[in-house]
C-alpha cells in the first residue's frame, strides 16, 4: 500500500455507480443460479434463469450454508463464478473444520527492506491475533536487515523464517524485485515447507480476522479505491509498448498488489510471469506506471483468480468509505512516504 498516492482521483466516481453496481450484482446473482440449476439438471441453457433477487439469494444461502448479506450492493461473485469473500459470504466454522482436517500450513511473505523493518512488530503482533488462528503459519520475512527483525512470541505452530535479500538504491526496484524474490524462493524453499502463500505489504496491520475463507489456488484483491469503478478508471498500464499493458476493453477489476496469493504452484507461475515481464519491460527501458502491480493486474486479465478477496482484506481509510465494510481486517499504516522509501 506504498503506492497510493496520484490513485485517489478515481476514488470519487465510484459511489455513483452505485445503481449499476445493484444490477451487476443482481444480474450475477441470477446468472450463478441458472449455472447451478444448470448443472444440476445437466442441461445447459444459454441465457441465465430469470428468478428474482430473494429467490437467488435463498438458494445460494442453502447452497452454501451461510446468511448472505441483506443488502445487495455488493458482487458476491464474478462472470466466471469465482466467489468475492465479504463478511457473511462464508461459514467460517466449516471452513475452519476443513483446513484443520487437512492440516495446512499457510506462508505469510512479507518484505521489510531498509526502513521497512520497523513495520514488523506491529505486523507480527497483529497477524498473531487474526491471521489464521488455530492454523499452522510460516512467516516469511525478506530482508537486508536479519538483526532487526524483532523477536515476537509465537503460538504453537506458528515461525518466523528470516530470509536475507539484497535492497536495490530505487523503491520503484525493490518493489518490483519481489515477484523474482518470491518466484525464487517458491521453488527452492516454500513448495517443501507450505500449501499456500499469502503475499502482502509489510506496511499494514491485522485489524479482524482473516483466514482460510481467503484460500483458493490463485486468489486477487480489489483494490480500495476502485473496487466499484468502472474499467475505464483503472490504472492499468495504457502504453502498448509495456508487457503490462492491457487495452481498454478489457480487465475485469483492479486488483491491489499488497495483497494476492495461492498456492505455492500457481504463486510461482504468477511470480515467474510477472518478473519475467518486468525484466523485458527493464531491458526495453520502460517501468510499468504501477511497477508489479501493473503486472500483477495484466497476469489477472489473462489467468482469472479463483476466488478474489473483496476490500475488507485490503484497506485504507484514505481511500474508501469505511462505512460500506462490515470488516476492516487488514489496514494500511499511515506513514511518511519519502521519509520511509529511500532509507
Ligand atoms: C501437521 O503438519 C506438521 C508439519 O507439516 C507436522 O509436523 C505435524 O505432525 C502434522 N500434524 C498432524 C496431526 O498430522
């Protein structure tokens, strides 16, 4: 979430979208109930079934066991039917119940270069509290500073694993660099270790809970100040002559890069992709507008998640109304940009 100044424009437009936002939703709602009555008969129909918003709502609810939200000014789920996570889109005991049985370990990647290393306490100590409790955790921590990563009392199957990277004079490289850190360490170390990664900014605490609701092979976030913009706002990367470019008729959301994941397999080919754009990008003598972010948004284009975690696991109070969020569970910390970047 170091990169979010300049963003805040599009920020202003997206409330008045509302109405289009109730009828996306509504429209999905009875699209994603045609598929399921579809598949269950085995016939496939090509126009969604028309059933009205309560109707749709019950039986998703029964589907899925859970209590959808009463509002619908939220998209629970997106044209290719990957669910969008919201407080009470999940139950969160099964869920829990399912993980445990299968015993997953869960790696947390964090990157505290330089200055950055003083984000880590609060980090650690929140993500103790809310991040996959009762679950096994490897907290992974890049950084050029080993000695100054703080010493945080951990709960039982829980480990912070401290790996030494080089920092790069520019924070435009540093931040870029880690789609290759991770790639790197993806198959030399977490595929042995882990079944997912999560992999985040280092700015930030846990404010709420988040777990395994947020597993899914390869798994996005909705960037806060733009997950109820239209596609002509996003920032994705517009000169053709980048690899992250994405032409203006297509891209689905503009997804955060402090905040993706999967599991270890597609996490690498996500990396691998990424970085190798990056590197092209690099030899061509052009940096995409928002470094691996802009890749990150171009790799989703073209790979769907399977599942996409809504703002409530990315925020900042700088960027959104926090009135439409029943959670806020992950928060940007404020802080001094140019104070902090460079040191
Ligand atoms: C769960 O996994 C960990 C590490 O992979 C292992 O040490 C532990 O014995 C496992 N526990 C059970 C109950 O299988």
């Amino acid at each position: 979430m170091h990169k979010d100044q300049g963003k805040t424009g599009a920020v202003k437009g997206c409330f008045t979208k509302r109405h289009v936002y109730v009828m996306g939703c509504t429209t999905l709602l009875c699209f994603s109930v045609g598929y399921f009555w579809n598949t269950s008969n085995d016939i496939w129909l090509d126009t969604p079934t028309q059933v009205s918003n309560t109707m749709s709502n019950h039986i998703l609810e029964d589907l899925l066991q859970i209590e959808l939200p009463r509002r619908c000014d939220v998209l629970v789920m997106t044209p290719w039917f990957a669910p969008i996570v919201w407080e009470g889109t999940y139950n969160a005991e099964i869920l829990n119940e399912q993980f445990r049985q299968r015993n997953v370990t869960v790696g947390l990647t964090v990157f505290a270069i330089k200055k950055y290393v003083i984000f880590l306490k609060k980090f650690l100590e929140t993500a103790e509290t809310y991040f996959m409790v009762g679950h096994r955790v490897n907290y992974y921590i890049f950084t050029d500073r080993p000695e100054e990563v703080p010493k945080v009392e951990l709960k039982e199957g829980r480990n912070v694993v401290v790996l030494q990277v080089q920092n790069y004079p520019r924070w435009q490289e540093i931040s870029m660099r880690r789609m290759e850190m991770i790639n790197y360490f993806s198959q030399q170390q977490f595929i042995n270790e882990v079944s997912y990664l999560v992999c985040v900014d280092v700015d930030m605490r846990f404010n709420d809970q988040v777990g395994v609701e947020i597993l899914s092979n390869l798994f996005g976030t909705l960037h806060p100040g733009f997950y109820g913009a239209e596609r002509q706002s996003f920032t994705y990367e517009r000169r053709p002559a980048s690899q992250a470019y994405v032409p203006r008729d297509e891209g689905d959301f503009y997804y955060a890069g402090g905040f993706f994941g999967g599991t270890v397999m597609e996490v690498y080919k996500l990396t691998k992709k990424c970085h190798e754009a990056i590197m092209v990008d690099k030899a061509n003598g052009i940096e995409a507008i928002w470094q691996e972010e802009s890749h990150l948004n171009k790799y989703f284009v073209y790979h769907k998640p399977t599942k996409i975690l809504s703002p409530e696991y990315l925020w900042d109070d700088n960027l959104g109304r926090r009135e439409i969020l029943k959670k806020r569970r992950f928060l940007a910390v404020p802080k001094n940009h140019a104070a902090i970047r460079n040191k």
